[in-house]
DNA sequence: GCCGTTTTCGGCCCGACTGTTTTCAGTCG
C-alpha cells in the first residue's frame, strides 16, 4: 500500500478527536489531538523518516502518547487505538457534525436517545416531533436543525473567495458609508486571502450599534437573519454564505479586527505572547492581569501596535496562519510581500483561437486598460480537442499574427506569443521541439487522464517540464476548487524538478483553480523556483482574475522578486528565454 | 494528552448568542 500522506494522518487524528467528543471526554484531551492533527499538517520533515529514528515526539504539539500511536500507522499503516474507538459509533453519525448549530453533546443525546444516527433519520425524528420533546431540546432547537440540514444539502457552507468577493466589497462599502460608522472592515478568511472561505466577518466601530446591525440584518442581500444580539448579528445572504457583523467602540477596532481576522491558531499564540508579559488579549483590549506586577502594556491604535507591544514586526493578513510568522516576525525577516501595482504583464491567455471568448485584438485592448506592458498568449494545443485546440499550422499563424501586431505598439507594449501545450500521458508535449522553437514561451499543462498513481502523474510531469523549451508549468494539480479534486502528484519533487531545469510553476489566478496552492509556494521559494501569476484568462473580464492571485501569492510569502511577471519589457525577455539558451 | 522563565503538576484563549430553564449548557468563532 502507498505510504500515508501528512493530510491523511491529520485528519485520522481530528476524527479521534471527533469521536472523543462523542465520548465526553476531557476537553483538553480532546484539544491535544486537534492540535497534534495541526502540527502534523505543517510539519515541514519527512514524516517516515522521523517516526523510523523516533523523533515525532520532538513535534511541538505531540508528545509521547501520540508519537507512539502515529508510529504505529506509518509503520503498520493501522492504528489499533482508532480503529476500535471508531467501532463504538454507528457511521453516519459523523456527518452530523457538519450541521451548524449541533455539536458532540446533541449528537450524542439524539443518538442515545432516540436512536439518530444520520442526518436522513434526524430530519425524520425533527418533521414528528421526535426532538422538539426531548429534554434539553425543543421546537427552536427542532426548527434550526431542520434549516441547517436544508442549508446544508444547498450550499455545503464553503464559497470560492472570487465568487463572494461582489457581496463582500458591496457590504463593506454600504457598511462604510453609513453615517454612523467610524471605521469597517472585512475580516475573517476572507481578509486573510483564503482560496474558499465558510462565512464573511464585518467588523464596524461606531456609537450606534443598534442602528448598524439594523441596517445589516434588514439589507436586501440578507434572506434569513441567524442571531440578532447587541453586539453581533449573523445572517445568511441570498448568495448561501452567512455573513456574521460585529458592532464595537472606536477604540476597540484594532483588537475586533485583530481577533476576528484569525486565524485561530494565530490567535492563541498572541495570547500565549500577551500572557507571557502578564497581559491579556480579547477582541476589545489589550490590558493587564488582575494581580500581575508587569508593566502595563502600551496604548494601541492600530494592528501594527499591538504587533509592536507583543515583539514583532506587523505580520499582513495573508500570512497569519501559524506556518512560521511568528518567528519570523520576532526575527525581522517577514518577507517584503508583492502588491497589485508590481505586476507589469501576464502570461496563459486564451483567444478566439481556441475555447477563448474575446479575440487577441480585444484581449490586447483589456491588458493595456489595465495598465500591463505584455501580454502571453497561450491558447490550447490540438489534443485538447474539446478546447479547439490549434494544431501547428494554425499555432504559427496565430504567432505570424502576433509578430504582425507587435509592429504597431511602437515599443511600449507586446504580445508574447506562446502556448499551452498538452502534456501526454506519457510525459511527451503535443507539438515538436521544432514548433516550440518559434514561440516566445511555452506553458505545459495536464487536460486529461488525471487518474494515474501519484508516482506515474509525477514522473509524467517531471518528464514534461524537462524540455528546455518547456517555460512554465500550468495548473500543477487540476483541482476545481470545491468542485474537483487534484490529481495525485508529489509536490515536492515536481518543485525539485522545476528547479533543476529552470522552470518556471505557474500560480493560476482563476478562483476555481488557485494552483499551484499556496502552502507550496514557500518551499518552491527556498529552492529558487520562480512564480508567474497567470490569469487563465478565457474572456477580457477574466484579466481581473490577477488580482486573486496577488492574494495567493502574499498567502505563500512571496515577494515581487520571486514572481517573474513584475518584470518589466526589456527584462521579462530573457527570463523566458534562460532555459532554453542554457541547454545550448 | 501536552507542556515547562509558574518546569513533572496543574493549567491549558476567551467572549457572545441562543434556547431552555430559572442559572446555565451548548455551540460558534
């Protein structure tokens, strides 16, 4: 059998948390299996090498009971501990935690008790009255539940950041322009630069709360209102996603924005940083311990402050997700991260010429409107045949166009013609070497066959990306976020491939892609590999799609040095160029 | 179950809202 993934462990470790909720456990039992799911997610080491020399102790986050039961499933690929805790619940119990508004303790009343044991038979015992009549519960309860099960088969409660986007900035700008708020925020996963988030967060400092959440709960893109207390109001939009508002004082602004912008586990450590001074950190203040001797903490008026008082270098939004801020920030080495405005042009662009819906003048006409110098054209190559892929005659065309065109922008602008060649189930390209000699680049891209084994689809890639007229590497893993799964491919080693051949991965900015994934990218960082931002563009609106993807690639510690599209014309030539040249 | 400038026991981040109950448990973020 293959060797466990980090992911798959983590989530064998949070489903024993799971069900040691079921049980009642002690709570911070149950918090030492979350966490230790978290630290193996992040672990940065090869998990086999360290459980085979005894290390996984030296995990901060597991210690030695947990280092012996995850020792035991690398080496055995079981674990007895899980295996018999999971037979003591009947199966499709652990869908019920998906629903908002029930935990462990109703799940497990509403199994004890009435015998539910999945979400068909709990709506079952909601519609006659079964769990209105049980203690604890009752007609409220009953009612949420039902909704929550209704909500739940429409939405499943995640949403692409690039689809919310619209509701989020049009709140946000109606919030701010009330005459009442101070300031207003978006915080949350959405301000954290999230690929898919589960719920909006409006932070608004103002002196009226109650007329805020009034304008809130009652606008026209609200279908149903959740709560409705004095400080916060939660409602589902007509879009599915719930929307959550929090109404604070002036003063408290840094510390709701702070607090709410998460992520969780960022959180906890500015506590534990505040506690270590004798402090303590809440959404509303900074302030001291009761009976502590430490000097009180500095004022704060901004998140940089509080960054400040705590000892660190502010740390952007996209960053706080516990994957190594905060040594960074106490080091002074946080990275420079890149901006909208350093990007000078965009590469993978589709036209006309393939399954595009704008033609090359027009897409030509929207990049110089968004102010960019270059344009990539990489339309699709035959095999993608479902795509009108060009064949070789039409591709040459379309680059004998392109250099026709380039005459007229008299030097202040270019297309770069290229394509998005196919890559074979074997590994080989869908044009020869001698028609991708005549192209300024070329991206590589996997359209089909995507159920290999990890190590076939890696070795296939590798082989790929070793053309030296191969530029860059398209959509490393496929996935269609909340829609399609990546296929299986070692990231680590197609990073180490790319990086021995001077390749370069693209970070695709359509927000149903978002590839390659923003955890990677520090790694494709350390070992050189360089980034180009592409938009996947398949219309002129799609252009815009760059902007999600400067997000990710904050997400992934990335500086304007590190991504190859904020060279301007002049430089950009020769990075796309230098593999190819190098092989000669 | 984890961890240690409070160091091998005793704490572990903290507050808001809802619903059911009548002072608080459960859930969420």
């Amino acid at each position: 059998m293959s060797a466990l993934t980090k992911d798959q462990i983590a989530d064998l470790l949070e489903s024993i948390a799971q069900m040691l909720e079921l049980k009642g456990e002690n709570v911070f039992k149950i918090r030492a299996y979350t966490n230790a799911a978290r630290a193996i997610e992040t672990y940065s080491g090869d998990l086999a090498k360290a459980a085979g020399e005894n290390r996984l102790a030296e995990i901060s986050g597991v210690g030695k009971a947990i280092a012996d039961k995850l020792t035991e499933l690398i080496v055995t690929g079981h674990l007895m501990y899980y295996e018999n805790l999971k037979a003591e619940f009947p199966p499709g119990i652990f869908e019920m935690f998906d629903l908002q508004g029930i935990g462990p303790k109703k799940i497990k009343a509403l199994w004890e008790k009435l015998n539910v044991t999945t979400i068909a038979e709990l709506e079952k015992a909601c519609k006659d009255g079964r769990v209105a009549a049980l203690s604890g519960f009752g007609k409220k309860t009953s009612d949420n539940i039902l909704a929550a099960i209704q909500s739940r088969a429409k939405h499943a409660g995640r949403f692409r950041l690039g689809e919310i986007a619209k509701d989020a900035e049009r709140m946000l700008e109606e919030l701010r322009g009330l005459p009442d708020v101070l300031q207003a925020c978006v915080a949350g996963s959405y301000r954290r630069n999230k690929e898919v988030v589960g719920d909006l967060d409006f932070i608004v400092a103002t002196n009226s709360p109650a007329e805020v959440s009034e304008f809130f709960v009652k606008h026209e893109m609200v279908e149903s209102v959740i709560a409705n207390g004095a400080t916060k109001s939660s409602v589902r939009l007509k879009s599915g996603i719930q929307a959550d508002l929090r109404v604070i004082k002036n003063t408290e602004f840094p510390f709701a924005l702070n607090y709410f912008t998460g992520s969780k586990e960022h959180n906890i450590i500015m506590r534990q940083r505040a506690l270590a001074r004798g402090w303590t950190l809440n959404e509303y203040r900074l302030g001291p311990l009761e009976n502590s001797k430490s000097e009180p903490p500095p004022p704060i008026h901004e998140e940089r402050d509080l960054y400040r008082a705590l000892g660190l270098d502010y740390v952007e939004p996209e960053l706080r997700e516990d994957r190594g801020e905060f040594a960074a920030a106490e080091k002074h080495t946080l990275p420079d991260l890149i901006e909208k405005e350093n990007l000078r042009g965009t590469f993978h662009n589709h036209t006309t010429a393939s399954d595009g819906r704008n033609t090359l003048a027009e897409m030509v006409e929207a990049a110089q409107e968004l102010g960019l110098q270059y344009l990539g054209i990489a339309d699709h190559s035959k095999a993608s045949f479902q795509a009108h892929g060009l064949d070789a005659d039409r591709l040459l065309a379309q680059v004998a166009e392109i250099r026709e065109l380039n005459k007229t922008f008299g030097g202040d602008f270019k297309i770069f013609a290229g394509s998005e060649v196919d890559i074979t189930k074997e590994g080989a390209l869908d044009f020869p070497d001698e028609v991708l000699a005549q192209l300024d680049y070329c991206v590589v891209s996997v359209h089909n066959v995507f159920n290999l084994t990890e190590a076939e689809m890696t070795k296939r890639i590798i082989k790929a990306i070793e053309n030296p007229y191969v530029t860059m590497l398209g959509h490393l893993t496929g996935r269609l976020l909340l829609s399609r799964e990546a296929y299986q491919v070692d990231h680590a080693a197609v990073i180490e491939a790319a990086a021995a051949t001077g390749t370069i991965i693209e970070l695709n900015a359509n927000p149903r892609r978002l590839d390659m994934d923003w955890r990677w990218w520090p790694l494709a960082k350390e070992k050189g590999v360089k980034c180009a931002i592409n938009p996947d563009a398949h219309s002129t609106s799609h252009l815009q799609y760059l902007h999600f993807g400067i997000g990710i690639a904050r997400k992934g510690w990335l500086t304007r040095a590190d991504v190859v599209n904020t060279l301007p014309l002049g430089k950009i030539e020769a990075v796309l160029q230098a593999k190819r040249n190098a092989k000669k």
